[in-house]
C-alpha cells in the first residue's frame, strides 16, 4: 500500500539517507549541492516555516522517497521552489513521483504561489525528462539563492 503524508521529526535520517543514496547511485556531484547541504539531515526542522512543506512517501509502511515546496530567499513573493524530490530505487516506475509533485504542486497553489522554480543537475537526466512533462521549462540561469551552486539545470513552472 502507498501513502503519502507530510514530513515527521522521526524522517530525518532515513530521508537524509535516500537522498545521499539518490547521488550515489548515478555518481551525480556532491559539492555545491543537497547532498552536502547540514540542512539535509534536519529537514523536518527546515519545512518547519511558513509557506514550506515536505511531502513522504511509504510503501507499506517503509519510506521510499519525498518531495516539497520551499519559499527559498531570493525567489520572487509569488514564486517557490520544488526541493527535495528523491525516491529510493524501489519507488520509481510506480507512479509515486508524479503523486508527490502532484502534492506538491497543490500546496503551492494552495499557498498563493504562482510559480515553481526548481535546479537539478544533468545526472537526473530522467526527473528533468519528467519536469518537461509536468509542464517546467528551461532557463539560462538561476534564480534565488538556494545555496546548491553546484547545481546547473534550472527551470520554472507558471501554475493555472
């Protein structure tokens, strides 16, 4: 059984753990990026603010992955980040990822954002090949300060 609920203190460390594995497993940069982030390992304490929030994934209990919105400084009022969508080797194929952007994408508009920024990296060339789908496009720079220089693929999604 599937679920998805939003992010508990007792996440941290497995979260940490499948975001870590995420990078190890397609040999993607750790500099400059989430995975060398001291906010990775605390992020029940990071969603803790308004206009933030950190979607969880289960199967059956065990957590495969999670995905969020943050109001990351810099960004304009009306635009937010997509942050923190990983799933663990188990979860992909099987249609979480699409539900947890989905939920993601609701909370955004649900908190009176017009826009989602995101940055990844060339390595998840399959989650950008996603993004496309969902209707993100390209930009020629970063926005905002998130603080991952390292990463070098960004876009933006205008919600309706």
């Amino acid at each position: 059984m599937i679920a998805i609920r939003k992010i508990k203190p007792e996440d941290n460390i497995i979260l940490a753990t499948i975001i870590r594995t995420v990078f190890e497993e397609l040999d993607a940069p750790r500099l400059g990026t989430v995975y060398s982030d001291p906010t990775t390992d605390n992020l029940f304490e990071l969603f803790q603010r308004a206009k933030a929030c950190l979607w969880v994934a289960e199967i059956d209990g065990e957590i495969v992955g999670c995905c969020g919105i943050y109001p990351t400084v810099g960004l304009p009022a009306d635009c937010t980040e997509l942050v923190k969508f990983y799933l663990s080797a188990k979860a992909r194929g099987r249609g979480i990822g699409r539900e947890l952007m989905n939920r993601s994408v609701v909370s955004a508009k649900e908190f009176g954002y017009s826009s989602i920024y995101l940055e990844s990296l060339p390595a998840f060339g399959d989650a950008i090949a996603i993004y496309k789908k969902q209707g993100f496009k390209s930009l020629a720079a970063p926005m905002g300060e998130s603080g991952h220089p390292g990463c070098d693929v960004w876009m933006v999604k205008e919600l309706v």
